[in-house]
C-alpha cells in the first residue's frame, strides 16, 4: 500500500469511527427513561404490558417499581420529602388529595386537552371526579371499583324471596325472615356489616344515599349530627339492635367460610370478592349474586380505585403522558384486565372484555353509573379511622348515638383544624 492509499484508509475508517461515535451519543441522548411505580399485584402484571409500550415508543425505558400496598403510603411520603418521587405513580384515589395539598402532583388538564386517547366521557363520572381537585385534573382513572350487594340466592328463596332487595324497607325486611331461619346449632343473620373488621365504607355509603351529609363548610366541619346521616345512622345500628347483622368477629373468623355456611346472607363488598369467593367456597357458586345497593333516596356508592399521576418533579412529563395514554388506551385495559380482574376505568374496555357476560359483574357497571367520591381532602383516611372507631361504640352499645355524633363531630373538627387554617391563607384549593 502507497503513502496516498494509507492515507485514504486511514482517512475513510476515521470518518467511520466519528459516525459510529455520533451515532452512540445520538442513540443515548435520545432515549429516555422513567420510573414508575406501582403497587400491590398490578406491579407484578404491568410488565408483560410494556414490551408493546416499546414498539411504539422505542426511546422511552420503563423502569418499574413494585410497592406492597401496606408499604405504599409510607413511601411516597418519604420520596417526596427527599425530593425522590417517579416520574409516574399509582395512587388510590383517596390519597390524591393528600399529595396534591403540598403541591406534589402535576395538573394534567393540558395534557388532556391535547390528547386523542383520553377524554372524560371515556369514564365513569363519579370516578373521574375523584381525580379533580378545584377547577384542575391530576390523575387518570386506571382501573375502578366500587361497593355492591352480595347475597345468597338460596337462602333468600327459602326466606320467600325471589330477588334481592331494591329499597331500604325491603333489605331490613329480608334480613328479619332470614334470621327467623336460624336454628340453635346455625344462627343465620341477614346480613355482615364490615365495620366491625375495620372497614368504614357502609356507614359513609348509607350517608350519602340518605342524601345525608360527612362535612360541611367547605369540608372544615365535621355534619354528623344533621338529621338525615344521624337517620341513615339509626338505619345501620338497627340491624344490630335487632339482631340482623353480625356483631361478635368470633363469628366470622372467615368471611367466605361464614356466607358458605350461611352464618350471614347479605354483604356490602367489592370485585376483588366475586373471585375470592369462586375460589375459596366453589360448592356455592351458582348460590349467591349481585346486585346494585337498595334504594333509598338515591342508590350512591362508594368510587374506587386507583389513578395514574405524575408528580411535579418529573424530568421527562411527556414521556410519562405517554406512558399514561398507552395504559388508558381501550385496548390495553382489556388486557390489564385480563392479567389482573382489575375492573378497567375506560367503560369501552368493558365491552371489549365481555366483562358483562359475566352475571356476577352486570351489578358493577351498573353501580358504577352510581358513585360518589369521598371528601377530597388528605384528612380523609384520619376522618374514616374516626368514623370506625366510634361507631363500633355505638354498635355495642357502649354509648348512645347522640353522644357518639358529638364526641365523633369533636374529633373530626380537631383533625380537620389545619385545614380551616390553609383555606384562611387561601393556601390550597377547596
């Protein structure tokens, strides 16, 4: 080789290297990553949904983290104090309000505006409303649930009826023909309340469909002792006083044990139930059912589920939209639905997932047509754990209602005292 030929080599495989070298840092400069966290089994499942998230999105890395729910809450809280948090996250609905007080979430109303996959009639209205705060949007409902009427359809046939009960009257009236069927070795109740294993969802559903009221104010009072929650309170602890409901946990130390046995009949629960039940106690499947909650003044339930956010901190926000649209699109739902039996938030996933052809689930959608948030505040889970702890008082007689409404309203207004400051210094959004 001559000196004119190696120089040309030496020339040419430069150039080549330089764009092999400008080609690395183009590739690295270009691809972009985002942290997203998740809680509970839906970590374990998002991943074998983001490999078709990558084919349409092939400069965004996705890197998950999967957080036990009894973990979840403690956590966020520290990664926002050290400044830490992912760039998208899971929350339950109830919790957006806490994180949106101290200005932790994104408002996504922009974002929405622009976007061809979401849109708010594409949801439950009850539940998108748990995602707004003031006049601004911070979350996208991703999967939902709510409260419906679980109950026997054989034991209630032996009582005499045919169907389950539609209004208050005739849920009081079936539980007392139920309990008329006990015998000494099997007592039989009409119906299992969870508050006694702490949950506080039925008191608050009744509430509301009573048209009764939690808090007042602007949220900085607590209104338990207005006449329409105090009779929707009466309502609750009378099928305790006259022996319709469970009161003693002793006799239910397995909930689905206990409605297989016919120790209670009727229960105010979730969809995370439907295949609890199926599986747990598959000797009554064909034996209970459904149905939206009876009728008082309205038929109100509880909005659940979880939301997708992201927080202010993020360095790559459109990248995470991304991420959020491809999980709200209707395909994707029906997917992560079928991984998961997470209910999908975009009513469209429904029908693509035949969910309906399931008999056991026609009552979620209905009920789902139905739904109220809770008070959006981030006192909320303070005020519930009050709600709980003093009508178990009430339900064993410990004090009566009218002391248990004002020690209860006492307790809430203490709870709810930063609040009534904040909104003073027009410091967060009411």
């Amino acid at each position: 080789m001559n000196k004119f030929e190696l120089k040309n080599f030496w020339f040419y495989h430069s150039v080549i290297f330089g764009l092999l070298i400008l080609s690395c840092q183009t590739h690295q400069q270009l691809q972009i990553e985002i942290e997203f966290w998740t809680m509970g089994a839906e970590g374990q499942h998002i991943e074998k949904l983001l490999p078709e998230f990558k084919k349409s999105h092939p400069q965004i890395d996705v890197k998950v983290q999967s957080i036990p729910w009894s973990a979840a809450h403690e956590k966020l809280l520290t990664a926002f104090a050290g400044q830490s948090t992912p760039d998208v996250c899971q929350l339950g609905n109830t919790w957006i309000p806490e994180f949106q007080v101290v200005d932790a979430l994104l408002p996504l109303d922009t974002l929405i505006n622009k976007s061809s996959v979401i849109s708010s009639n594409k949801y439950f209205k009850g539940i998108w409303d748990t995602n707004i705060i003031g006049e601004k949007t911070y979350g996208v409902p991703w999967y939902v649930d709510t409260r419906v009427l679980f109950y026997r359809t054989d034991i209630l046939d032996l009582a005499g009826f045919s169907q389950p009960p539609t209004t208050w009257d005739e849920w009081f009236e079936i539980s007392k023909k139920i309990r008329l069927l006990s015998t000494a070795e099997q007592p039989k109740y009409g119906v299992f309340f969870s508050t006694i294993h702490d949950d506080w969802a039925v008191p608050v559903i009744l509430i509301r469909q009573n048209n009764g009221i939690l808090l007042k104010d602007n949220n900085c009072y607590a209104a338990f002792d207005h006449p329409a929650t105090i009779e929707a309170l009466e309502y609750y602890l009378s099928f305790f006083s006259k022996d319709l409901a469970v009161k003693k946990m002793t006799e239910v130390s397995n909930l689905y044990q206990a409605f297989a046995d016919g120790v209670f009949s009727m229960l105010i629960t979730g969809p995370w139930n439907v295949n609890e039940f199926k599986k747990r106690v598959p000797h009554i499947n064909g034996k209970w059912s459904t149905a939206v909650l009876p009728y008082k003044k309205n038929y109100t339930s509880t909005a659940g589920g979880s939301s997708l956010i992201i927080f202010n901190n993020s360095k790559q926000p459109e990248a995470a939209w991304k991420l959020i649209e491809f999980l709200s699109k209707d395909s994707t739902q029906m997917k992560f639905f079928q991984l998961t039996r997470d209910l999908p938030a975009v009513k469209a996933a429904w029908e693509l997932a035949k969910i309906n052809n399931d008999t056991l689930m026609t009552a979620f959608y209905q009920q789902l047509e139905n739904v109220e948030p809770t008070p959006k505040i981030a006192e909320w889970e303070q005020v519930a754990v009050k709600i709980q702890e003093h009508l178990e008082r009430a339900i064993y007689k410990e004090l009566p209602i009218e002391t248990i409404v004002q020690r209860l309203n006492q307790d809430i207004d203490k709870i709810l005292e930063k609040r009534r400051w904040l909104l003073s210094k027009d410091l967060i959004s009411n």
